[in-house]
C-alpha cells in the first residue's frame, strides 16, 4: 500500500492541478564578482564561490549565459518532484535539449527508486516537461563562452574527488606530460568536506600543486521542504554537466583546453529494471552522454573545451591494478566514501564503496593499510556490502550483472593471494568452482582495454601504451 500511494502522488506531482493551472516558482539570479548564483523558494543563497579573480576570465554577458544554463541543468529535474511551474527569467539555454536528453534517460533508474511504471513515468514526464518549465525572454540571441586567450592543448583542468579514478586520471596525465591545474568542489557533508580539506593539503603540499576550491551548496536545493516527493539522487541527474559548468570559468583562466573527468568502463554496464526496461546507475557518466556532450560543448564554448576521460577504457579492478602498481605513492590520498559523524578515518566501514575499495586492492596483491583500511572487511558482518554475497541490492551502482562479475574475479585473486576471513570461506564454498571455470573469460573483460571515444587522439597511444605496459600478463 504504501508503494501505491507513494506512486500515486509522485504522477500528482509531475501532472498539473485539475484545472489545468499551476503556480509559478520564480527562478532569478545573482552574478557576483566572484560568485554566481541561484534564487529559488524566496532564497537567495544557492551559490557556486569561485577563487578570486576567477569569474574576470568571463565577460558579463557570458557569466549570465554560464548561469542560466547551469541553472537549468540543475532544476529541471525538480519536474519530476514538485507540483508548481518553474519560471526561469531567461531565454531557452542553449544546453536545453541536451539536459532533457540526460534527464530521460535517468527515467528507468527514477521508475526503479519510485516504484512507477517507466512507461507510465516516461509518458507523465514528456507530457508536461516542456508545460512546466517557462521562459520569460522571447529573444533568440546567440549563446557562446568565448575565452579571452586561446586554450592550450597541454593544459587540463583535473577536478579531483580523491576517488581512484581522479586519482588515477591525476597520475596517468601528470606521466604524459599535461599540466594540470587541481580542483576541488567542497561537499555538503561537512565530516567529509573537512576531512577531504585535509587530504587535499597534504596533496598540493607533496605533489607541489596548487588547488582551486570551489564551495557549491545547489544541491541543496533538492533537499527543500517545498518540494512534494524527494527521489535518490534525483541531483546527480546531468551531474557530469554540472561540474563542467561549474569548471569552465577555471579553464578560461588557467587557459585549459580539456576538462577531466573519471568515467571509467563500469559506467557503461546497464541493468534491467523491475519494468523490463534498460536502466544505467548513472547514465551522465556513460561514453555516450560524454560524446554528445562535447559536440554540444564545441558549438557553445567555439571549440576551445572538451571533456575528457582518460580511464574511459578500463574497468575498476584495473585501475586499481594500475594505481597500486605504477603509481603507489597516490594512494594515501584514496577515499572514496562519505565517513560519519564521529569517526576519525576516512572510511565509513558500512557502505558498498569500502567494500569495493577493500576487495579491489587485495585482489591485486596489495595492501589495504596503504589506503586506511585497519579492519579486515572479510568479517561476515560485511557480507551485504558485497553483491556478490548480498541478498538485496539497493543502490543502482551495484545493479549491473557486471558488478557481481567483477566481484567474483576479485574474491578468486584475493583467495589466491592469501587472503583469509569467514567471507573467502563464504566464496570457496558457493562460487570457487565457478569462479575458476570462468576465470579466463573473466580476466579478459576485466582487465581488457576498451576503445576510447573521449580521449584525443594525440592523448590516446600514449595512455594505451600505459595500459598495455600494466594490464598485459593479467589476461
């Protein structure tokens, strides 16, 4: 019953009132000198805070069309969980279809989380999206970010989470000769915001490395008692094009051609809803989002950004195969989950993210101790953080069938390294036998390179060779 009811209301939601009317909710904003801003629900404090000097690298008409595009890509989700209109006082961004075309396919991944139809949900959503978002300005001006000084090939903008695909991504293009210049987005939870602060000093610190930190509280937008239904990361929707936006007044002023992202090979792998219908975890992180970002991208910023990924060809236990391998010393800034209130360490040793963190090295004969792992994650208490053993699944990341895969490989390295714990027995017992039937079919998805659609040409042979360098006696 209360699955119906909450399916009841979401489709209230997403329709207009009885009388085919619907109040307006005003959408402004505020170009500050170093600051650009979101009004929303009478409050004036949504804000992305740029290092000084930044935002001078935009003139002021192309700060106002980086706001409202921006502004639309991260409110047009809000169409899915709040009754009113959305007024936007601009003309059509220019990104519009493409953040309509991110939001649609986020639809299966939302039917799954709501328990509605994706049909159901597909048609509701297309019936009304265009209905409930407005634009005052009738002109059609043309929209371009120009830069004052052109990009250079040789220069990146690295925006690091500290995960081990920035890190890795930091590693491998520091060795291929980019320049990077190191951002770093603050969070909203503030144990992991201020323990990040701190990993993020010690980095620029040893490797020598200035870093640009941006503080972006949007997101908590999605998290306001005005809206009618609240959906699971409902904000990560077009989130790559968030922290794009979020990042190009950086790359005008450090002069960056490519923006790097850490999408790797996982993000592509897919899953079957409840509907029978193709869902992805995350589907702005896929290679296909990437490349028809960029030809959006090229037509707005004149060709002078492109998004980029450089661990784009490779699945996660390689790049963990990688970073422990090649490049040792990054690993003492890993973290990869959001630590709790309390705790001291970096790790919360309570979600999927450690689990995989733990596996992962390992399984690659190394050592957790050089991450911050000071528990054996092989306890049986840890056995649901694992898909393999878990008998429910509840985030989208782990829903793909190749999650599971990927595990049972990990687990056979990791009990063929020694590895010891009631969960390697748990394995032994279920799936040792059918781990090493398909032991050789397994290391050739997993530590295969896949074609690289996001990376330069020029980038490309020199990123391969690495690969080909690390991954070649594991298949």
């Amino acid at each position: 019953m209360a699955v119906a009811a909450a399916a009841k209301q979401m489709k209230k939601n997403i329709g207009f009132s009885q009388t085919g009317k619907s109040l307006n909710t005003n959408i402004s904003y505020q170009v500050g000198k170093d600051s650009l801003g979101i009004k929303i629900f009478n409050r004036s404090n949504y804000k992305i805070n740029y290092p000084k000097g930044v935002l001078a690298s935009l003139d002021q008409e192309a700060k106002q069309i980086l706001l409202e595009n921006f502004a639309y890509c991260r409110l047009a989700p809000l169409t899915l969980t709040i009754k009113n209109k959305l007024t936007y006082k601009n003309q059509v961004p220019a990104l519009k279809k493409f953040v309509d075309f991110g939001v649609a396919n986020d639809l299966p991944r939302f039917s799954e989380e709501i328990s509605i139809r994706t049909k159901e949900l597909a048609n509701a959503y297309n019936a009304c999206k265009d209905g409930k978002n407005s634009f005052t300005k009738t002109t059609n001006q043309s929209q371009k970010l120009s830069a004052k000084n052109p990009t250079l090939k040789n220069r990146v903008i690295m925006s690091l989470s500290f995960g081990k695909d920035s890190l890795l991504s930091y590693g491998l293009a520091k060795e291929i000769g980019l320049d990077c210049q190191i951002a770093v987005v603050d969070e909203l939870n503030p144990v992991e915001h201020k323990l990040k602060r701190l990993i993020a000093k010690k980095f620029s610190s040893q490797e020598k490395k200035p870093i640009d930190f941006l503080q972006d509280n949007v997101d908590e937008i999605f998290y306001h008692k005005k809206l009618d239904k609240k959906i699971a990361e409902l904000e990560n929707t077009n989130g790559m094009l968030t922290f794009l936006l979020e990042l190009i007044p950086l790359a005008f002023y450090h002069r960056a051609k490519y923006v790097i992202f850490g999408n790797e090979r996982n993000f592509d792998d897919s899953f079957t809803n409840k509907y029978g219908v193709k869902a992805y975890p995350s589907f702005d992180q896929t290679s296909i989002y990437s490349k028809t970002l960029n030809r959006y991208l090229n037509k707005l910023t004149e060709g002078q950004i492109q998004i980029i990924s450089l661990v784009e060809p490779i699945y996660n236990i390689a790049e963990m195969q990688i970073l422990y391998h090649r490049y040792p010393h990054l690993l003492q800034y890993l973290m990869s989950c959001s630590p709790k209130k309390g705790l001291k360490e970096k790790w919360c040793y309570s979600c999927p993210m450690c689990a995989k963190a733990y596996l992962y090295s390992v399984a690659v004969g190394g050592d957790p101790k050089l991450i911050g792992f000071n528990r054996n994650f092989f306890e049986a208490k840890y056995q649901e953080l694992y898909p393999l053993f878990a008998k429910t699944i509840k985030r989208s990341y782990e829903k793909p069938p190749e999650v599971k895969e990927e595990q049972l490989l990990a687990f056979l390295l990791a009990y063929r390294n020694g590895s010891q714990g009631p969960l390697i027995e748990l394995f032994k017992k279920k799936f040792l036998n059918q781990a090493k039937k398909q032991e050789r079919k397994l290391r050739k998805k997993y530590f295969a390179i896949y074609p690289a659609k996001n990376i330069p040409n020029e980038l490309k042979s020199k990123v391969i060779k690495i690969y080909q360098q690390e991954l070649k006696d594991l298949i």
